[in-house]
C-alpha cells in the first residue's frame, strides 16, 4: 500500500468514526425487540373499548350482564335479562333484574347473598343493552312497539302510533312503566295535554302508553 493511499484510507476511517459512535449510542438506547411469539403487557396495549351505560339506565329484558361476586367463580357468571324481566343465580335463586339500575341490582344481589356470606363483594357490569323501544296498546291505528330514540312526550309516540280510533277515549290514557318498586301507573289526558294544560310526560325504555 502507497503512503498516498494509506493516508487516503486514514482520513476516510477518522470521518466514519462519529457516525460509528452515534449510532451506536442510539441502538444502545433502544428498547430490545420482544422475541417472535412474545406476549406483550397491557400495559403497552391500548385499553379494550366496552359500552359505555349511564348509572341511571334501568335494565330491560335482552340486557347482557356480567356478574362478578369476588372470590367466588360460581356465583361469577355473564347472564342474560330474561323475557320475564329475572336472572337466576346459584343459591338464591331468581332475582328481579328489569326496572332497576346495576348498582340496585347489585344491591339487591348483596343482601340476598348475606344469608351465605357475611361480606359479599358483588359487581355488576352491564356489558350489552338492547335497543330502547316503547309500546303503544289499545285503540289507535298502529299498535305495537316503536323506537325510543331520545326524548318522546306522551303526545309524540301517540302521534307515531298513527291517532285514535273512533270511540277511544282520549281522556282516560295511562302510561304503565315498570320501576325497582314495580309497575306504576301515570294517567294522561290527551285532551288536556293539546291544550298546553298539565305535565309534560317523557316516556322511557319499556313504557306502554294504553289508550281505552
């Protein structure tokens, strides 16, 4: 090798060494590759997404439940609102799960299982709700069930029920709604209520407006 070329070589060597180090330092500085295969934590994954329900929303028949009682796997189960508006649960038997709010029925859940636990820890999670729908009976031209999609006065979903019939009568309408406590009846009176007089009534998922 010539003088010439030798300090050619020396120079180039001298340039590369920098940029040697720097990435060397920046390889150092990352995190090593998970293995093929390798699981990765939770915490380096984005969190499921799950259904957000108000705290207020009361439970209809269809509901999807997650029922967690801690440190018990039987009493642990996912379970389905039934048409009859129950769960049923290992050791207690039928509960009444329509009409109220998870946080009643976990209530509910919890002084049932006092009788075999002295501290039940129970959460309720609802994980999957059915399409809100109200019901209008009795003598209008459209009966059945309609969607509830955000708020519905009493007048509205009698007016999407297609009116009266001829001899309805329009003065002795109820609203039936079934509540934690039971079926409540509220009286309308259409004839009123046309002519501003009286309350607003909203409906809410499950309600009946029955007209005579």
């Amino acid at each position: 090798m010539t003088t010439s070329t030798l300090a050619s070589f020396s120079f180039v060597l001298l340039l590369s060494m920098p940029a040697l180090a720097t990435a060397q330092s920046e390889a150092a500085a990352r995190p090593p590759a998970a293995p093929p295969g390798a699981s990765v934590s939770a915490s380096a994954t984005s969190a499921p997404r799950t259904t957000s329900v108000p705290t207020d929303y009361r439970l209809v028949p269809g509901d999807k439940l997650r029922i967690e009682v801690y440190k018990d796997t039987q009493l642990s189960q996912s379970l389905q609102v039934r048409p009859d508006g129950k769960i049923t649960l290992p050791l207690i038997g039928d509960v009444a799960a329509e009409g109220r709010t998870s946080i009643e029925l976990r209530d509910a859940l919890v002084t049932s299982l006092k009788e075999y636990n002295t501290n039940p820890v129970v959460t309720v999670i609802v994980v999957e709700t059915v399409p809100p729908v109200f019901y209008v009976m009795g003598e209008v031209n459209s009966p059945g069930s309609l969607p509830l999609k955000g708020q519905v006065t009493v007048l509205q979903a009698l007016a999407m029920a297609g009116g009266f019939k001829d001899f309805a009568k329009t003065n002795k309408i109820v609203i039936q709604r079934r509540g934690a406590s039971g079926v409540s009846a509220l009286p309308f009176n259409y004839n009123d209520a046309v002519k501003g007089k009286g309350q607003t009534i909203y409906l809410k998922p499950g309600d009946t407006v029955i007209v005579p």
